[in-house]
C-alpha cells in the first residue's frame, strides 16, 4: 500500500499500452486499465526497456535447458542477453516487497509465468516450455506475491481469486508494517474465517492452531501466511461456498422467524444446485446482517473481500 491508502500492482508495462514491445506496439488489458485502474496503483516494467534493448528491438526468445533457458536473438543467436536480464530481474524483484500482486505479460521469454515456448540451440521449438527470465526471479524472490498473467484474468473465477489475494496480501503487508502482535494475528485469523473456509477447510483448520501457539510470534506469522496464500489460492467451489452459507445461516438462527429462515434455505440450495449465482444468498445474507448487526459477522472479510463495484462475484 502507498501513502494514499492505495494498493500497489505491478504490471508488464504493455498490459498498460505502453508502446514497449519490440514492435512498437502494446497489449493493453482492458480489465487493469479500466477496472482496476480505478482502484489500484500500478508499478508499471518492461525489463526489455530497462535493461536498454530499446524500442523496436530485434525479437528474443528462450532457448536450450527448459529450467535455465538462455534468452537469445530469434534470428541473431550472437545476441545473447541472460546475464544482463538475470541481474535485472534478480535486483528489482528484491525490491518488490512493497506491491501486493503482480500481472505479468503471457508467453513472453521475459515476462511469461508459465508455458513459454523453449527453443533448442538450433532454433526448432521442441514443444517445451518454461518461465520468462524476469518473471522466474520475481516468484522466486517474492513467493507469497499473488501473480497472474493478461489471458488468465479473462477467467471469471481467476480474475476474482488474483484480486481477493492481492487485497487480502495487502491487508496483511500493513499489518506487519505497523508491527505483528499475537493479538493481531488471532484477529486476521478470524476475520478471514469464512473467506478461509470458502477456499480450504483442511487449511483452515490448519491454520487455527498456529495462532493459538505461545512461542515466537514472527515465526509464527511466517508459517501462517505461507498457508494462508495456499489455501486462498485455491479455488472456492460451490460445495464449500454452501458449507459456508450454511455455517453463517447458524448464525442469524435466533432472529429470522420461519418464513425468512426458509427462504435462506431454499436460497443457498438453489445456489448449491446450480440454480443461482453466489450473490444471491450472499445479498440475503448481507440484509439480514445490516438489519440484525451480529457481531461475530460484522467484520468478515467474507462479505466484502476487495472494492464490490469491480463486480467480481458477478458470474461466480
Ligand atoms: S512482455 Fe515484458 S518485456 Fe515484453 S514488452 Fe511487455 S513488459 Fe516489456
């Protein structure tokens, strides 16, 4: 987070239409520039730039061991720029401590997260693939960072995750900011408590036992939020979002007479069947939290996980 209160993104500048490719053109992702632009930051980076290759730019492309491939010329193999991109990469993704969430450009030799075409040293594409040099560096150097490449955040479901994570991240970098208690551990513990239960019950119950400890509290922060990134990463399926519903539904069981608590009902198995979006029960459930103020749900991030008009939960 900045000193406005906003959340810091990085981005591969072209997702932003920056004119950085080695063509002089962009890959403006209409979702960051639109859509999140309105309630992010972004720390905008073209290593190609950086590292002085200049626009436009002869083409590179990875080559020889998918593990540790060497970023070569496509069509000039003398042109070989590995070393000055690890140092690049390396140097900057450990200065990256202070952005929450990173979208990266796909397929690129530089900038792709995954299934980038390798090269043999001939020059035939042999159906491997690897990570970019840059975007190797920044996972390994920032492993809890939520990333996501440009063509996955055209997915509903992983669209909602990358945002939920990167403001959950956020959420807990300023916590450790201001200082890390035992107290204020078991607090972001329990208000993530049905947003952990959506996304991984096994991991939720993992989880319980790490903040109840009595030992070092900065070893046990480390351990809660390698897990905690796990389990939110995972997919929230309807089975555990109904498990969910239904846990909160306990919750309202002494204000609702029968009518309303049958409607509940009726609502969350519909969604549980297929037959209605996640927000339908979600708004019930938000109504009837405002008109009867239960405590123990007034602060669940559940309800309210990232800005509500960026309308992820639309098609979920
Ligand atoms: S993919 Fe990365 S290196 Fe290539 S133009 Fe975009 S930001 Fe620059």
């Amino acid at each position: 987070m900045n000193e406005s209160g906003s959340i810091r993104i990085g981005i591969s500048a072209c997702l932003l239409g920056e004119q950085v490719r080695y063509d002089g053109g962009h890959k403006r992702l209409p979702f960051a520039t639109d859509e999140l632009a309105r309630h992010f930051d972004f720390v905008k980076i073209c290593p190609e730039q950086a590292i002085g290759m200049g626009v436009p730019r002869p083409t590179i492309r990875l080559v020889g061991d998918t593990e540790n491939p060497r970023l070569i010329g496509s069509s000039d193999s003398t042109l070989d720029v590995t070393d000055k991109m690890t140092v690049f990469a390396s140097d900057t993704a450990a200065k990256l401590d202070y952005i929450s969430g990173y979208i990266l450009c796909a397929k690129s030799p530089t900038c792709g997260m995954e299934r980038v075409p390798v090269y043999a040293e001939g020059g035939n594409s042999l159906g491997k693939v690897g990570v970019g040099i840059f975007a190797k560096q920044l996972m390994a150097a920032q492993p809890l960072l939520p990333v996501e490449e440009n063509g996955r955040l055209n997915d509903v479901h992983l669209r909602e995750n990358f945002v939920l994570r990167v403001v959950a991240y956020s959420r807990w970098q300023t916590m450790m900011a201001e200082g890390i208690t035992v107290k204020k551990l078991q607090d972001f513990h329990r208000r993530h408590k049905f947003l952990l239960l959506a996304h991984s019950q096994p991991i939720y119950r993992e989880l319980g036992p790490i903040v109840a400890e009595a030992g070092d509290v900065n070893d046990m922060a480390d351990r809660y939020i390698t897990k905690f990134m796990e389990a939110i990463r995972l997919p929230a399926s309807i089975k555990n979002h109904t498990n969910t519903l239904m846990h909160i539904q306990g919750f309202f069981k002494d204000h609702l007479d029968a009518s309303d608590k049958a409607q509940l009902s009726e609502v969350i198995k519909e969604y549980s069947a297929g037959l209605l979006p996640l927000l339908v029960p979600l708004e019930m459930l938000g109504m009837f939290l405002k008109k009867y103020q239960v405590d123990y749900l007034l602060d669940q991030y559940y309800f309210t996980p990232y800005p509500r008009d960026l309308k992820l939960r639309i098609g979920l």
